[in-house]
C-alpha cells in the first residue's frame, strides 16, 4: 500500500502530542501500547514516561527506523504488524497486562483497529486515539443517529470526545477536523459473548438497508418476507415503520429474543426461490 494510503498524516504539532499523553495519564508503571507510531510524534514522550511501550506499525520502513531509533530503550518493543488483526495476547510486553491504548489513528482504518482491539480476549483497560471528528460522533451516536459503529462500539465500550485538532496540527494537512476519544471497554459488554454473534447477525441484517422502515430493511437483510419481520418486530414491542437508526441496543437486544423465539428465520442471499421457501419452512 502506499504511503498516502497508509493514512501517514504525521502530527507535527507538539502542544497537541502533549495533550494526547497528559489525557492518558501515563505514568512510570503504566502498560502502553500505541498504534502506528509514524515518525514518532507521540512515542518519544511515551518512551520517556510509561513502564513499557509496545508500538505496533505496519509500514516496514517506518517499524525499521523505529527499532534502530529505540535500540537502546529496554521498555520499547517494536511490531511491525496490522493493528487491524494484530492479537494483543500474543504481544511479549502486553500479555496477561492491564494496558492502555494510545493512537493517532490513520483514517482509513480507524474503524477495525478500534473494533479489533475492543474485541479481543485482551481489550485494552483504556484507550485515547484520535479519529476523523465525524467518526467520533458516529461511535458516540444516539438511538435516531445509530450506525452499525456505534452499535459495535457502544456494545464494548463507553466513550467521550476530549478535543478536537485541526487540520493545521499535521503534516501533510488532512481535509478534516479529527477528535481524540476517550474509549473505557466495559467489564461486562451490553451484550453476552453467547449471545454475540446472533445480535451482530441481526443488526448488521436491519441496517442492509438503513434508510428504509425497519421491517423492510430486516426483511432484505435476512431475506425473508416482510409480513414475518413485522411480525417478530411487533412481538419485540417495537413500531415496525421505524427507520434503523432509531433502534436502541436495548431494543436489539428485544428484537433478538423476538427472531430467536421465532426459530431465527434467515436465508443466505443467492439462495433459489424453491431452497429459499425450504430455509424458511424448518
Ligand atoms: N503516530 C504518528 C503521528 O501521530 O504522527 C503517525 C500517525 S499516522 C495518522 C498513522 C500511522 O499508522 C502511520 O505511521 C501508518 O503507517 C500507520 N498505519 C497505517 N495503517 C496501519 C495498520 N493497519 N496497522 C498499524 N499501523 C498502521
């Protein structure tokens, strides 16, 4: 992938790298792990004040400057992986650790670096990153503004925005306003781990078509008839005429005892008219 691909907006502006670390509140004993180091902006300080920093980039040249820069720092390891499937249990210095997560996130991948890390069997115990302003808002959303990501965050973690940065803070200058987050993961997430994968299953299935009525959109997402997604909507007191983005996670969590309750109704997409009536008699 190219540089500019790799989302490499370097933060020059060292009053905001300052502010970063402080929000973080890393101190000598702290666990850190930052992801996509760049340059350095924000590893330097970080090196200088947690216990243990672990970097994680995935541009081979970058990760290569990196080693020889920190050489002599025994607290400083440096990965050169993909933060989007990187294991967090599998890093020498995290493993078994309570850490905290600090990145200037690139922005194309902010997304499932954020969910990859939440999502873990080692999530981190906090994490402050910066992300696209418009994504912050997207994961901190409210039932009427709801998305797939804030759903998928809100279910792990709780979050607040700290501040903004302009696009002055980088070189070279993004086009957007960026925010750093404030993302604590919840002991408990909203929804249990046995429970997961159906709930995912479902809110991915109502969001196939988020602009419509929440009983055609499930019924495209799932591929069944709409009077039988009216129905489970109704069974889980919910006004079916209602758009995706309203539906709280708590009502999710009543839509997925509704389908449950009527025997998980779903075909995969592709599937033959006859395969199809078949799926949906069992
Ligand atoms: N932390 C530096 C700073 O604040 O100046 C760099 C931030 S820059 C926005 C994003 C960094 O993430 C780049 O160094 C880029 O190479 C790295 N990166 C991009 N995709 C990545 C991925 N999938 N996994 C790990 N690092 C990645």
């Amino acid at each position: 992938m190219s540089r500019q691909r790799l989302g490499q907006n370097f933060l020059t502006d060292r009053a905001v790298a300052g502010r970063i670390i402080r929000s973080a509140s890393v101190t000598s004993t702290s666990t850190v792990l930052e992801v996509g180091p760049g340059k350095g902006a924000l590893t330097h300080q970080l090196a200088a004040s947690a216990g243990t920093l672990t970097v994680v980039e995935v541009d081979p040249a970058l990760a290569l400057e990196l080693r020889e820069r920190f050489a002599g720092n025994k607290n400083v390891d440096v990965v050169e992986a993909d933060a989007r499937t990187v294991d967090p249990d599998s890093l020498p210095l995290i493993i078994g650790r309570e850490y905290t997560l600090i990145a200037n996130l690139p922005y194309y991948a902010a997304t499932p670096i954020v969910r990859n890390f939440l999502e873990s069997e080692q999530p981190p115990a906090r994490m402050v990153v910066m992300v696209q302003r418009e994504v912050a808002n997207e994961m901190q959303a409210e039932p009427g503004e709801m998305s797939m990501l804030s759903i998928a965050v809100q279910v792990y973690a709780e979050s607040r925005t700290l501040f903004t940065v302009l696009p002055d803070a980088f070189t070279p200058r993004p086009k957007v306003t960026s925010a750093v987050i404030e993302l604590t993961p919840r002991t408990e997430p909203l929804v249990a781990s046995e429970q997961r994968h159906d709930f995912f299953k479902l809110a991915k299935a109502g969001f196939r078509a988020p602009r419509k009525q929440l009983h055609n959109s499930l019924a495209s997402g799932l591929n069944i008839d709409t009077a039988l997604a009216r129905s489970i909507i109704g069974n889980a007191g919910i006004d079916s005429e209602r758009r995706p983005a309203t539906i709280s996670i708590a009502e999710w969590q009543g839509l997925l005892t509704a389908w449950a309750e009527a025997g998980k109704p779903y075909v995969v997409h592709g599937t033959s008219r006859k395969q199809r009536a078949e799926a949906l008699k069992r």
